[in-house]
C-alpha cells in the first residue's frame, strides 16, 4: 500500500505557541522531514495554504486570538483550498476532542491527542495516506454527483478492505442518502444497528425516515440518541427540523437552546435560535444568540452581515435605539471593505430611524442609499433585497417598493438598462412619493411641481401621471379654472389613457376633467 | 428571586468551569512540552548509560501520572456536574493498544524493561475510545512502578464481554485493595493515594459502557500469568 516518503512531504504545522512549533518541526525533521512550513495563526495558515500546497497539515485546536482550529478547516474545505489527498491531522488535548469531535460538519481527517511520540504520529500519518487511497475513487465520483458509479465503487471497496469497511459503509449511506436512494442508505444502516446502537446509524436512519416522510419514527430515534448522548449535535438539528414542521416553536427553541448551549460555535445554528426566539417574543434569547452569531462570525467565513443586520432589527423593534446604532456602527467596521454589506448598513439603518420616528433622517439615509446602489438588483444577496424591499415599504415608498421588486425578478429586463438610468428611475420613484406626502398632507399645490418632476422623467409609469393629474384636478376644483393648469392636467391624462385607457383610476380622473371643464 | 439566584449559580459555575479547563489546558501544554523534550533529549543520546536511561523513564512515568491524574480528574468533574457523554463508537482492537504501547514507547525501552501486546488483529469493538485509553495508560503507568521486567497487554472477546488485561511480574496487588470502589469517599479512604482513585475512576467509566442489558466492569487480582497483579477491564 502506498506510504508516505516523508523526505518528499510537504508539512505545515500551525500553532499559536512557538516552542511547540519548533519542537513539532524538530520531530518531523527527525523523522526524515525536508519541507516544513509553520504558521503562529489561522491568518496566516490561510495565506500559506492559498499560496502553496501542502501534503499533511497538522494543526492545534487553540490558535489563540482569532480563528481555532476548527474555524481554520471550515474555511478551508468550504472554499475548496486543499485538494482531497492533503491530510488535516487535528492536534487537540485530550479533554476537548469529544466536544470538538460531536459539534461538526466538517471534520479533519484524524485527530492526535497531546502529547504523542514520534512514532505514533508515523503511525497515523501512513494509515490516513491508506485511507485515503483506498477511498479516493469513491470520493471523485461523488464530488462530481455521478452517485451510481460513487456507490458501485464503494460496494467493491467495502469487499476488498474489511479493516475499512465501516468507514467506506459510512459514505456509502451518506452518498445514497444524497442520492436519494433510501433502501440503499436504510440497508446499510438497518445492517450497523443490527450489530450495534451505533448512535450515528440511528442518526443516519433517522435522515432516511424524514425523507420517508415518517416524522414520528424519527424523532422517537432522535430523542434516544440524545438522551445517551447530550453532545450528538446533529440529532439535535433533526430534531428541531421535525418540530419545527409541526409548528411546534417553544419546543424547537428548547432543542435549540440545549444545542447551541454544547457548541456555541456553529452561526448557522444561533441565527436559527434567534429566527425562532423573535416567533416566541423572547427578545432576551434572541439578543443573545445574534450576538455570538455576530461575534463568532467575525472570524467565521460563515459570518454574514445579515446576521449583524438582524440584531440591529431586533434592537430597533424593541426600542432600544442607541445599541441598534452601536450595532450599526460596529457592522460598517468589521465589513468595510465590503460595498454590498455597507449598502446593507445603510438600509437598515434608515428603517431603524424610521422605527425610532426619525423620520426626516431615515429619509435621507434612504435616498443617499438608493443613489448607492451599483449593479442589478438581481445580483444583490437575497437578505439585503430583503431589507432593501422592507425599509422601502416601512417608509410608505410602494411605488417604489414596486418598482424593485419588479427589477429583482427579472434579472433579463433589468439587464439592459444601466445602473444610472435604474438609480434615475428610483430616483423619481422617491419623487413621487413626496409628491403623494405633500399631497395627502393637503399641501396641494406643493405636491404638484413634484409630481410634475416624477412624471416627466417617467413618461411610461401610469401610476405616476395619474398622480400628477390628480393634484392639477383636485387642486383646480378648490381654486377655480386656470387654462394653462387645466391644459397640464390633460397631457397627463393622454399620457395615461395611451398607457391604459380601461384604467379605473384614469376613467374617474377624466370624469373630475370633463366636470371642470 | 430563587430563580434568579439558581441561574446566577449556574452561571459562576459555568465560569469556573471555563476557568478550571484553561488552567488544566495550561498544565497540560507544559506537560507536553516536557514529555517532548524528554523523547528529544532521548533520541539525541547515541549510547545511554542504564542509569540515564532509568532515570529518563522515572521522569517520563512521573510526568504521565500527573497527565492521567488531570484526564482523570477533569473526567470525574465533568461527571459530577453533568457535562459529561460518552463518545463510543467502533475501533479496531489492535490498532487501539498499539497506539497506546507507542504512548509508553520510553518506559517501553526502559532497561530489561517489555511490554508485550498479545490481540488479534481482527477485533472490532464499540467504546469511548479516549476514556478507555485513559484508563488503560494510567494503569500501565501504574504497573511499571511495581512491575520487576514485564507488562503484558491483551485483549480478547469471551462471552460477547471484550476482555482487556493488564498483567505484571510484580509483587501483585494488597489485600486491601480487593476492596471495590463503589463510592468516591471508600475509594480515597483506602489511603492508596491515586491508585484508589484510578481504581474508582475505571469503575466508573466501565459502568456508563452499555450494550442492552449489559455493563462493563473492572476488576483486579493477583492471577497475572506473570505471576503479579492483573487488571481486567471488561466491555460489552
């Protein structure tokens, strides 16, 4: 079987603690080592991993400020940054590997417990290079989704490796879970447990219930787990997705709760937390949740500044004004080189002045926002069109609102307009707007030269030269017949009858023009 | 106003828990530190004198007493205040004790001095692999102090129960300690220093191993084929 020549390897150690480190390099040296690359943080393991390749990487837990070591690897695996046959070996001291080990979505290939002799590390490093060669073929197929071939190849492998044939039977469910052939994945499965309660075959079994659409059964397996095992944190989120779907919130927040209270650490998990406290009206959860989703994803490339954004949300809604600005001001730090999520911060922060009854500022925040706007709304991320579609309807823009709504669903028309004459359009939107403020505080007249603004630069929106027709006809009838006002209102009212003469609006617009005239 | 104080409890509790962890993360560091230097120091001597070689291994056993009296320290708090699971699943045999003889590989080089593995290659188990290897290095550790030249290590499955030994050529266990360590409190009152606690904390990790009806268990006497003390630990 292949083995590792050592003299060939490429190393990186990464560890927050020099001495260690040295002594690390001096023991691999003295196994033969040539290649050894060391890194003090998660920062700069990053930048080494980008830039060079590495066959074993061997990494602490505890890195210290910054990124763990747990963080590090998800960063790495979710942006793809080391090919399959590199070896993630996880150093951890002895008492944190089952935390470490229960909380995961992403694992690293083997874990050694301090302190560990030479020999022990050899040991390990040649049966994961084993390992790995014996499951790459099953791996390539299925990164590349042909799961058949995935699951042929697993099955041979599984008859020619006894000593790795459970962990082979492991993705061999997983792969068949994923493709949906759940009598595959329940074999294997219903095979481990009858040898064994092996609490991942139930996990596992469990999955394949819910896809069966047998809750029930489920969560029966679900709740035995956790019962003998309070850390099999994946039992808790299946358990909280059944739940969850029988409309059951406070007890989905329990599941929640005990999980995030087990790891901490996963955002995904306390902005769920917080979604489902905001349903309960516990505020205090809520809070405390998007605050370790906030912090937490500061180092995270699972942070969002969506997360940051609901927290200010949930601040505003409560009336606490000066922690959602604080929030803000924090948010615009940690992401400022970020245009998206600064645009983000600005809409948030015009609906939270909104909410406080700062009318007037939420108001130029919103307008200086929407001229910020650069590129297709389509391409924006989802929680900032969210935000951006909610402010504006917060602020009484439904013109507007419309308007982008329209624009974000679809992307083809949107496409060949430009971004300035979009912003131009928005623009005048926002003049309608006033226009219909001025207008609906009795201030006429006022609303007329405004909505006269909007429609000229608008010529094919109905809605809007229906307005300004209104304002000339409504202001007329109170004041008495000026001709060259009367002569405005009617070239609105061509306008509106070529856009849509069956208009109802429109019809009764014409009948004030006909009464006037 | 009892609510709010409970929660304050668990609270402060939870505070020194972080605290206690840190401070035994630290010890540990410089536990390893040392246990790595000395391997080091041990590799870089050509030829050893057998003094030398004695006292390196009398280091290296006193430092990993001090390890395996934190595990199990840390262990016994954890269960006692609740934050404790076991994480079983399925290990191959062989490879587990192997990797726990590679652990002792300077006591095992001590002079005269064997540890010998006798397991079939074949077995597969299902246990909390850190737990049980806890238990089973301390008890090595605890062996090589009374052993004359050998430890034996084996393991093999009898009646659905894995049996896992640990023999010696010493002198044998004391009476006294056939005594089973059922509580915290009998187990320290037999005034055998840590040795009753190993005894008691091995007990328990055996008793949260379950497989249906059935537990593990521990259990010593002075029938070791090497004519000394034996240690079973037996795992359904």
């Amino acid at each position: 079987m292949s083995r590792l020549d050592l003299s060939k390897t490429h190393f990186l150690i990464i560890d927050d603690f020099g001495n260690y480190r040295s002594m690390l390099r001096s023991i691999l040296v003295s196994c033969g080592a040539q290649h050894i690359d060391d890194a003090a943080n998660a920062k700069d393991a990053l930048k080494k991993v980008i830039h060079n390749k590495f066959d074993v990487i061997l990494c602490d837990y505890n890195l210290g400020e910054g990124q763990n070591g747990q963080q590090l690897l998800e960063e790495i695996m979710h942006r793809h940054l080391i090919p399959y046959g590199t070896i993630y070996i996880m150093i951890t001291a002895e008492n944190t590997q089952s935390m470490v080990m229960a909380a995961v979505e992403y694992r690293p290939d083997g874990y050694l417990n301090k302190p560990f002799p030479k020999d022990l590390l050899l040991k390990r490093l040649n049966m994961l290079v084993e390992k790995k060669s014996i499951m790459k073929d099953i791996y390539t197929a299925y990164n590349k989704q042909d799961y058949i071939t995935a699951l042929k190849i697993a099955d041979e492998k599984m008859a020619k490796y006894c000593k790795q044939a459970l962990d082979i039977g492991k993705l061999k469910a997983e792969i068949a879970l994923k493709a949906n052939q759940l009598d595959i994945a329940q074999q294997v499965y219903d095979q481990a447990l009858s040898v064994r309660d092996f609490q991942w075959a139930k996990v596992g079994k469990a999955k394949v219930l819910i896809k069966r659409k047998d809750d029930a059964q489920a969560q029966v397996l679900l709740e035995e787990v956790i019962e003998e095992n309070k850390n099999y944190i994946e039992a808790y989120d299946l358990l909280a997705e059944i739940l969850e779907r029988q409309g059951k919130s406070k007890q989905v927040q329990t599941v929640l709760s005990q999980a995030t209270k087990i790891s901490p650490n996963t955002i995904a998990r306390q902005q769920h937390l917080a979604q489902v406290a905001i349903e309960n009206d516990d505020f205090s959860t809520a809070e405390k949740s998007l605050k370790k989703a906030v912090s937490h994803g500061k180092h995270s490339c699972f942070g969002k500044i969506g997360d940051n954004m609901n927290l200010v949300k949930l601040y505003a809604d409560n009336g606490k004004g000066k922690q959602a600005i604080q929030t803000i001001t924090a948010a615009r730090k940690i992401y400022k080189k970020d245009k998206e999520a600064q645009l983000h911060t600005q809409f948030v922060e015009s609906m939270t002045h909104h909410k406080l009854g700062n009318e007037d500022k939420a108001r130029d925040i919103f307008q200086q926002a929407i001229s910020n706007i650069s590129g297709h709304l389509s391409d924006l991320p989802a929680e900032l069109q969210n935000d951006l579609i909610a402010t504006t309807h917060h602020l009484g823009e439904t013109e507007l609102a419309e308007a982008l709504i329209d624009d974000i669903n679809n992307p083809s028309e949107d496409k060949h307009t430009n971004t300035e004459e979009m912003t131009r359009k928005y623009h005048y939107l926002l003049q309608n707007g006033k226009g219909m403020r001025l207008y609906n505080a009795n201030h006429i007249f006022e609303s007329i030269k405004v909505f006269e603004d909007a429609a000229q630069h608008l010529p094919d929106r109905i809605s809007v030269n229906m307005n300004a027709a209104q304002a000339l006809l409504i202001y007329l009838k109170s004041t008495g017949v000026d001709a060259e006002l009367l002569d405005k209102a009617r070239h609105y009212l061509d306008i509106s009858q070529k856009l849509d003469k069956h208009n109802e609006k429109y019809q009764k617009l014409e009948a004030i023009y006909s009464g006037l005239k | 106003m009892s609510d709010i104080n409970n929660s304050d409890k668990t609270e402060s509790s939870e505070q020194f828990n972080a605290v206690l962890m840190s401070f035994i993360h630290d010890i540990k560091n410089s536990l390893l530190m040392s246990l790595s230097s000395l391997e080091t120091l041990y590799n870089s001597l050509d030829s050893v004198k057998p003094e030398l070689k004695e006292n390196i291994s009398l280091i290296q056993y006193e430092l990993q007493r001090i390890n395996n009296s934190l595990v199990q320290l840390l262990s016994l708090y954890k269960m006692e205040t609740h934050l404790f699971s076991i994480q079983a699943d399925q290990y191959n045999i062989y490879d587990f004790l192997e990797d726990i003889i590679i652990n002792n590989t300077l006591i095992n080089e001590k002079n005269d001095f064997s540890i010998n593995m006798e397991c079939d290659d074949t077995i597969e188990w299902f246990f909390d692999k850190d737990l049980i290897a806890t238990i089973i290095n301390s008890t090595i550790n605890n062996s090589t102090r009374y052993a004359h030249s050998q430890i034996k290590l084996s393991a093999k499955i009898i009646d659905e129960y894995l049996h896992i030994c640990i023999e010696d050529d010493g002198e044998g266990f004391p009476k006294k300690m056939f005594v089973h360590p059922d509580t915290l409190e009998t187990a320290i009152n037999m005034k055998s220093g840590s040795t009753g606690l190993g005894l008691y904390f091995a007990e328990k990790i055996a008793n949260i191993h379950h497989n249906g009806d059935k537990i593990g268990s521990t259990m010593i006497d002075n029938q070791s084929q090497l004519g000394g003390g034996r240690f079973k630990l037996l795992l359904p």
